[in-house]
C-alpha cells in the first residue's frame, strides 16, 4: 500500500443503538480509546470505529443498484484510502488517529437490506475496515484520510 495515499471523508454515520438505525451526521467527535461520542458502539475493545471506501461501492452499483453505503452500517465512508491490506497502520481522518485492526466482514444482515450484499462484501476487504481511536478529535465530511508515513503494516 503506498504511502501518501490520500482519501476524503464522503460520509459520517452514528448509530444510536445496537442493531439501530445509522443516522448521517456531518461531523463526529472521536475519542481516544472509547471511539465515536453518542454511537452505540462506544468503548469496544478494537472495533471502536469502521470505514468504508466509496469505490467498493460505486463497483458494487452495476451488480445491485439497490446497494446504498449506508446498508454497511460503517461509521466512515472514504474515497481514495484503499482499506485492503491496512491492518496495524493508521490513518488520519480529521484531527483524529485510528489504528486499523482489521479487516470488517459481512454478516447475514446485509442481505435483510439488499439481497446478494453480503457476498458482495465478502472479497478484498470490500466490508470495510475496523480500528481503535488513538488520538481523539472531530471528523468531518470533506476531511483528508491519510495513512501515516512509516508504517507500512
């Protein structure tokens, strides 16, 4: 993965509670080790924060034109931050620092929203990636996502 690589941030989603609706938000506050501020996902050991990338899904639009971003149920929705490969790197979206733990795999409800969407995330990371926040701070939509220089995985 290159080094440099530089992303926007496209979308923001909270959710309110566990298996709830994603609300979109212009900006988050991100806090150090607990995650986003007001999601329901709030201090969890390393899957404090998921992104996704805009590409997956612009691709994802031929075979099911049903298939919204917001289906994913992802925190962040990038563009230009290829996701596969970044375990342990971390990126930079905003005033916050997220280290990438892995990779974000598909479950069966995927396919309650969008019936084929969860083999369709299935490959290359295509459902995204998840991460612990290690130095808080706001996103916004229309922020640059970063991977920080040196740390290649």
């Amino acid at each position: 993965m290159a080094v440099g690589t530089q992303g926007t941030v496209e979308a923001i989603w909270l959710k309110r509670a566990v298996h709830g609706p994603m609300d979109p938000v212009t900006e988050a506050t991100l806090v150090e080790g607990e995650g986003i501020e007001n999601d329901a996902n709030r201090g969890r050991s390393k899957r404090q924060v998921t992104l996704i990338e805009r590409e997956v899904f612009d691709a994802l639009r031929e075979s099911l034109p049903g298939a919204d971003p917001a289906m994913r149920r992802a925190n962040v929705m990038v563009r230009g931050l290829p996701l596969e490969g970044s375990r342990y790197r971390v990126v930079r979206i905003g005033e916050a620092r997220i280290l990438i733990h892995g990779e974000t795999k598909p479950c069966e409800r995927m396919d309650e929203q969008c019936q084929g969407l969860t083999a369709a995330l299935g490959p290359r990371w295509n459902g995204g990636a998840f991460g612990v926040v290690v130095q808080g701070g706001v996103v916004r939509v229309g922020d640059t996502a970063t991977y920080e220089a040196g740390d290649d995985g």
